[in-house]
C-alpha cells in the first residue's frame, strides 16, 4: 500500500478504537442526570448509589477516550498535512472549541461529581451531573459540526492563498448537516449506554447479585433503549436519510447498491453488489420504497450510479453497501429487543423471564457494531472527497511523509490500543464484580456472598 492507502487505514483504525469509549460515556452522562434527578425526587438513595457506579465506568470511558483521541489529533499535521492547511481555518475552530471549552468543562465537573458528593450537597451534586452531561453533549456537537463541514462545506470561501476560510461562523455552526447528524449520532449513544446499562441489569439478576439495583439498571435501560430506538429511526434517522440524498446522490446510490436510476425506485433488503458489472446480484427488494425515503413521493425519481462520473463515485463501494446494511439491520433488532423488553417489564415479568435476560445481556455489542457501521457508512459514502465537493482525499496527505513511516506507526498504534483493550476490560470488569458501591461500603453492609442481597445496617440506608 501506499502512503495514501496507509495514511486511510490508520486513521481509520485510531478513530474506530477511540470512538468505542465517547459513544457510551455520552450516553451514560445522559443516564447519570436521570438517576441523580430520580434520587432527589424520590429521596431513594438506591438512585444515587447507581449514579455512582455509571460514574466510576464514565471515568474509566473517559480516561480511556482521551489516550486514544490525542493521536488523531497529531494525524491532521503529520499525516494530513495538506487536507490541515486548505481547511484550517475552518475546522480548527470547532477542535479548538471542543478541547478548550467541552474538554476542560467535561474533565473538571467530572473531577467534581467523582469527588465533591459530600461537599456538593444533593442539588450540587445533580447540578454536577447536569454540567457534565451539557459538557460531554458540547464536546460531541463540535466534534460533529467539524465533520458535518467535510460533508457538506458551508459558510466558507476560499482566500487569496487557495485556502478555505470562514465566513459566515453561524451557518458553519448550525449547519443543517450537524443539526440532523448530531441528533441521529446522540440517539445513537444512548442506545449504546441504555443497552450496557441493561446488560449489567440482566447479569446481576441472572446471577442472583445486587437486586435492587439490577431492578433499576433494567428499568432505566429498556425505557431509555426503546425511546433512543424509537428517535433514530425517527426523526433524526429520516432527515439524515433525505440529506444525503439531496447532497450525495452517489453515496445514496452506492448504499442501496442502484446502479440504473428509476421513478418508483426500489428498497433493497439485502443483496450483493457486483460493481464489474453494475448490477445488484440476489437482490430482496421493496418497490416504491426507496423514492418514499429518500424524496417523500412513492414516484420519485432516484439517480443510480450509470449516471453519475465514476470519478465522483465512492471508492469501496461493496464495503459501502454492505456496512449501510448492517447498520439499518442491527438497528431494527435493537428495536425490537427493547420493545420485547419494554412489554415484558409493562407486565411485570422482564425478571422472571429469563431468556430475555440473556438477550438483554448478550446483545450489548449490537450498538457498538451498529455505529461503526454508521461510522463508515458516512466516511466510505463522502470517498473520493475529503471536503465534500472541494478537495479529494489524494490531495489531502502531507507529500513527504511515506507509505513505511505510517505503516510503522500503525504498527505501534495497535499494539498500544491492544495493552488499552486489556486494560480497559480488566478495570471495567473489576467495577462490574464489586457492584453499585465502593468496596468500604460492601464490607459495611456486609452482603452475602451466596445471594449478594444488602443486609440491614447502617450502610443501606
């Protein structure tokens, strides 16, 4: 491969590895502030011991997501030099913002609500909560305003050197492209925590352990599931949809494998792309359905990729495809596993039933593999451009660094984020075993090592 090729993988290999840890501590600073406002309205301190044990694995995802962000960072200068210097003064707005206002704001109430309890009082500490959330959800928007740009380049023009600069910092802030993507990407975190959040529920009760606890992991889990589900579908999943058919109509076409545009056009449930000879080979289609998404009219009329340039098409398109598929298909499972669930604890009988409990547990990688999937569906889709429209990804790297120099850092990065993944499941696991409290407050209440109940004492009040 070349230094291109290398520079791609590696990138994509960093972002993917970093990305598993925000999209679940974004999501549980949502949950945080739902189990913190639930303790001060019911004054059940079983609400602020689960605040306590989500925030303990909040800062492990944390830690964890801050080692794994800063090499992409250093990326832009040493592999992306070019793609730094076009689009600079754009973007390097919204990363500045991100680590000087969201980070910092993120790290310091963190540092607060992990320690200051005692000192906060309850409302100090709910407020603590509420300012990480609002930290955490601000770090994500310009994180996604920056890639929104690259998506679909507005409030900009291009300077005396060839450079892109901002012009219009309100409509590069609130880009229509940001405001759709963050809702379906924000969606798509909770979805991520509510399933682990589940997932922890339905082990302890399969196990015997911590009941009470499990009882409100589940509940709070299969509602904030289902409800997250329920919004990536729609609105957010809808209008993301209709954006990339307005802006991309290469990509939609790729992503649905449509190679001959057609009025009525057709949903493709599964099949197999074969570019050669551009055609969908086995295809299960839906007709009429694909027009309904994309445009909102059964009859109108979607572009196929015959004709579109092939310079303008994405470079892997089967990848392409095939990652959009699995998105939408985990996506539907996921709804359907909560809205099993969400029935069953209508009913009252989510914990007695236990080959739910084992889906529930089992299925909490479904979101981590869903929004990889998303992921590439939305970098693959905007290939061959870096800047949607106005600078191509082989324009874009730093000229002399080369192909060995990235593929050895690569190398490097990977046995690095191997030691991480071990450690990251070591200490997440120890969490899971020493359960809602910090092990002083176990040895006080005296739990029982057969059936993991609270004991009567002073500690469970």
């Amino acid at each position: 491969m070349d230094a291109l090729a290398w520079s791609r993988y590696q990138f994509g290999f960093t972002i993917t590895f970093h990305y598993l840890f925000p999209q679940l501590t974004m999501g549980l600073a949502l949950l945080i502030v739902v189990f913190k406002v639930l303790a001060l309205r019911s004054r059940d301190s079983r609400y602020d011991d689960a605040a306590r044990f989500w925030a303990r694995l909040f800062g492990i995802n944390f830690g964890m997501g801050v080692v794994t962000g800063i090499p992409m960072e250093f990326q832009f200068g040493t592999n992306w030099g070019r793609f730094s210097n076009f689009s600079g003064g754009v973007i390097g707005i919204t990363l500045a913002m991100e680590g000087m206002f969201a980070f910092f704001a993120e790290s310091a109430f963190l540092g607060l609500f992990l320690f200051g309890e005692k000192k906060l009082g309850p409302r100090g500490h709910l407020l603590a909560a509420v300012m990480l959330f609002l930290g955490s959800w601000l770090s994500g928007y310009f994180i996604i305003v920056t890639n929104a740009f690259m998506q679909h380049p507005v409030g900009h023009s291009v300077g005396p050197n060839g450079a892109l600069q901002l012009t219009d910092v309100w409509a590069y802030l609130l880009n229509p492209w940001a405001l759709w993507q963050y809702a379906h990407n924000q969606s798509a975190s909770v979805i991520t925590s509510s399933f682990v959040v589940a997932a922890v529920g339905a082990y302890w009760t399969l196990m015997g352990l911590h009941r009470e606890q499990a009882r409100l992991f589940l509940r709070v889990g299969v509602i904030a599931g289902f409800l997250a589900c329920v919004f990536q579908l729609f609105p957010s999943g809808d209008h993301q949809g209709k954006l990339v058919a307005e802006h991309q109509p290469a990509t939609l076409a790729a992503m649905e494998g449509k190679f001959e545009s057609g009025d009525n056009a057709e949903v493709a449930i599964i099949g197999q792309p074969d570019v050669k000879n551009r055609r969908l080979e086995n295809p299960i289609v839906v007709p009429g359905v694909l027009s309904f998404l994309a445009y909102g009219s059964f009859g109108a009329r979607v572009t196929g990729l015959n004709d579109i340039p092939q310079d303008q098409w994405p470079d892997n398109i089967e990848l392409l495809y095939y990652a959009y598929h699995i998105m939408v298909g985990l996506g539907t499972m996921m709804m359907a596993v909560m809205g099993v669930a969400l029935l069953l604890l209508w009913r009252g009988r989510l914990e007695t039933f236990r080959p739910m409990l084992w889906v529930l547990m089992l299925a909490f990688p479904f979101p981590y593999i869903a929004t990889t999937a998303g992921w590439l569906t939305a970098e693959l889709g905007r290939q061959p451009w870096l800047v949607y429209g106005l600078m191509r990804t082989a324009e874009g790297t730093s000229p002399y660094v080369s192909g060995g120099n990235v593929a050895f850092t690569t190398l490097g990065f990977m046995g690095f984020y191997f030691v991480l993944g071990v450690l990251f499941l070591y200490l997440v696991m120890r969490e899971i075993g020493r359960g809602p409290l910090p092990p002083k407050d176990h040895a006080a209440e005296g739990i029982s090592d057969a059936a993991g109940e609270r004991a009567a004492g002073p500690a469970a009040q």
